[in-house]
C-alpha cells in the first residue's frame, strides 16, 4: 500500500488490520533502532500511509510504542511464568532476568517508558495502558507469593522489578564513546554492567528485603 493508493477503512475489521499492520512494523522498527531513534514520519513511510492517516490509528508516535509495551511485557510475563519450576519462587529472580534478557525490545520499552512513552498521550491513551498495567503488574506480584496489587509488598515489588529493568538496561547499553572509555581504562570496570547479571541480583535483593521486612 502507498499513501496515494489510500483508501480509508470503513468497517471495523478493516480499521483493526490497519491498526495491527502499524504495530507490526513499528515492532520491525525496533527490532533494527532504539525508541528514541523512532519517529513518527518514518514509520508511516514503512506503513505506507500518510503520517495523517497514520494519525486516524493512534494519536501519536507514543500511543503506538505504548501499545507495543503492553504486547511485550504480557509476552515477558509469560515467558517468566513458563520458566519457573516449583512454586517456591526461589527460581523467580532468575526468570525475570533471563526472561527480560531475551527481550531487548520490551527492555528498550520499559527503559523509554516513564520519562518518554507516557508523554505527548491523551487521558484515553494513557488509561487504556494502566488498564493493561494492572493486570500484569498483579500477576507479577502474586508470582512472588504476595496478594497482588492489594498488598503493599506487591506494589513494591513490582515497581522494584521495573525500575530495575529500566535502569539496568538503560546503563547496560553504552554509547560509543563511553565503550570507548571503559576499553582505554580498566579501571572503569567497575561501571560495565552486565544486564541480566545485575537484574537478577536486583530482584533478589528488592524480593528479599521486601520480605525481611514483612511489608
């Protein structure tokens, strides 16, 4: 399709597959460049549609990295829920980390997800996320065998894991420079961080302080 060939979509199944076909290669997008390399012009050239048409989908380049995040962290999920092996949650560290590891686009998501995807959204775009934000968030809580979102223990848990993937991602991927720098001076080493190395200890740490201190 190309934005002179157009035609708007009249029926609701047709307004789906476009909408689909957007996140579709919006997920492409990301699979080759970071979030903040995306914008809104391009990706309506990979569409191809007019980024106005573009616009009649989602309301902004956000909503539709947005939409992306709450895909990718119910497939993370999942994918914890798949590695874990006894109901001990002992092995629960350890799936978290290895199950966001292999996930660099949902990493990349979470990382943007605060200070940049929840900006520039309507109060429909953002309500619809948080929608989808409790659900996994609570599932996510009582896999570490607290009463979900209704306890205080889960809600610090929760935002305990993804404070931490963010952060642990965000300072895991250095620019050229900084490699640069930690390569020149091994004294640095210190400051290279290993992504699910890190992550898995710092869900340990959170899971267990939380419990320790029988919130």
């Amino acid at each position: 399709m190309t934005s002179t060939g157009f035609s708007r979509a009249r029926s609701e199944e047709q307004r789906a597959a476009r909408a689909a076909a957007i996140l579709a290669t919006a997920d492409q997008m990301l699979s080759e460049m970071r979030v903040a390399d995306i914008t809104l012009n391009e990706l309506a050239r990979r569409v191809g549609l007019a980024k106005s048409n573009v616009l009649r989908y989602f309301p902004s380049r956000e909503a539709v990295l947005l939409q992306l995040l709450d895909r990718e962290t119910r497939g993370w999920l999942e994918d914890v829920e798949a590695r874990l092996q006894s109901p001990s949650h002992q092995q629960l560290p350890e799936a978290i980390a290895a199950a966001a590891s292999a996930r660099p686009i949902f990493c990349d998501l979470v990382a943007s997800s605060a200070g940049v995807l929840e900006h520039n959204v309507s109060g429909d775009v953002a309500a619809d996320h948080k929608r989808a934000s409790l659900e996994t968030s609570d599932r996510l809580a009582r896999l570490a065998g607290f009463d979900g979102l209704d306890s205080r223990a889960g809600l610090l848990f929760v935002a305990s894991v993804m404070l931490s993937i963010g952060g642990a991602w965000a300072t895991s991927q250095p620019s050229e420079g900084m490699s640069a720098a930690y390569a020149e001076h091994p004294e640095f080493r210190p400051f290279r961080v290993d992504f699910e190395t890190a992550l898995r200890e710092l869900v340990a740490t959170a899971l267990a302080g939380i419990r320790a201190r029988g919130l």
